[in-house]
C-alpha cells in the first residue's frame, strides 16, 4: 500500500512540476494544451488539459487545437463543424457549447492536432501549484513526505544491517567460547590421563 502511495506521490509530484512548463509545448507531432474555457463542455470542460496529435488530413467531428487566428500565441480547441475548397482546404469550426459557428477560416498551417486524450480540471491543479500556497501543498508536502518514507526506509535498513553484525558477533563470542569450552575439557582429560599414568608407575 504504502510503495503505491509513493508511486503516486512522485507522478503528482513530477505532473504538477513540469506540467505549467510544458504548456502549449509540442514534440514530435504530439501537443499538450489546456482548455481555459467552457465553450466545448459537456465534452472537454473547463480548465481541462487536452493531448492532440498532429495529422495529415482532419475531418468533420474531429475535435481540433489550433492557433487562435487573432492571436496566434493562444490556442483554441474546437470541433470541426464544416469544411470547405474554396481558396484552398480550410474547415470552419465550433464550441460545442456555442450556438454559432466561430468567425474564421482555419487553415490546416495553424492547426496543431486532433484531440487525442484529455486530463479533465487538471488545469486547476496547475494553475494553483504556481501559487505560494499551491506549491507548499502540491510540491513541497510530497517532496518532504518522500524524504520521510526514504528515511525511514534507511533507518531501518541501518538496524537491520546491526543487527545483522549483532548476531554475527554474538555467534562469534559463542563459537569462540565453545571452543573455550572444548580446549579446557580435552586439556583436563589429558592432566588425568597423565596423571594416571604417573599413579601407576608410582605403585
């Protein structure tokens, strides 16, 4: 139970601490973003974390996270509601809990990837980690409950370690004192040996 709880513990702890690094980060065609608001509940909710892939061609349905087209340092993650050839390929898009479509035409050069995977209010996590009380409890208490149970794990790997020498000691102590033991008996029965002898010559 307790190697479980530190499995977790040291995921929470490495999640939480590179996942506001990794924001809107993207390696080898496979993205992590974060949905920041309401528009696609009930399916992604809010402050949910999203995992896209990239592709080579999107279809209508798929749930995409592409480059906000007004600012392209933002993203946004929409379905793809409509698709179009006119001027080129480019699909229109929509929040599931909109009720309009939204006011521009996406080109595939800002589409980052399909929807893949999604870690839902991770991003509440996130965002109250980066906080000095957040970090306190979501880094700081796992660290220190690691270095505890590894302490503890040390002490009594020390004792078991002692008390291993201990018994070999003491196994020591006791095989020298047999051995004590056993020289002072056979040296008694050879003195009455020889003094036996002596005895009879003597008579």
């Amino acid at each position: 139970m307790k190697t479980s709880i530190k499995i977790f513990a040291v995921f929470i702890l490495l999640f939480l601490s590179t996942a506001s690094y990794l924001k809107n980060a993207k390696y080898k065609g496979i993205g992590l973003y974060y949905a920041s608001s309401s528009s696609m509940e009930p399916a992604i909710q809010e402050n949910s974390a999203v995992i896209t892939r990239s592709s080579e061609s999107y279809e209508i349905n798929d749930i995409i996270t592409f480059k906000n087209p007004v600012d392209l340092a933002k993203t946004i993650t929409h379905r793809i509601v409509g698709k179009s050839f006119d001027n080129g390929e480019y699909f229109v898009t929509r929040g599931d809990a909109n009720d309009t479509d939204d006011p521009w035409q996406i080109y595939t050069d800002i589409i980052e990837g399909r929807v893949i995977f999604k870690i839902p209010f991770i991003g509440y996590a996130v965002s109250f980690v980066q906080k000095p009380a957040g970090l306190v409890i979501g880094m700081i208490i796992p660290s220190g409950l690691l270095v505890f149970w590894e302490t503890e794990v040390l002490y009594k790997e020390i004792r078991r370690i002692k008390d291993v020498i201990y018994k070999r000691s003491m196994r020591r102590r006791l095989f020298i004192r047999r051995s004590k033991l056993r020289l002072q008996n056979w040296l008694m029965r050879v003195d009455e040996i020889f003094s036996g002898v002596a005895k009879s010559r003597t008579s």
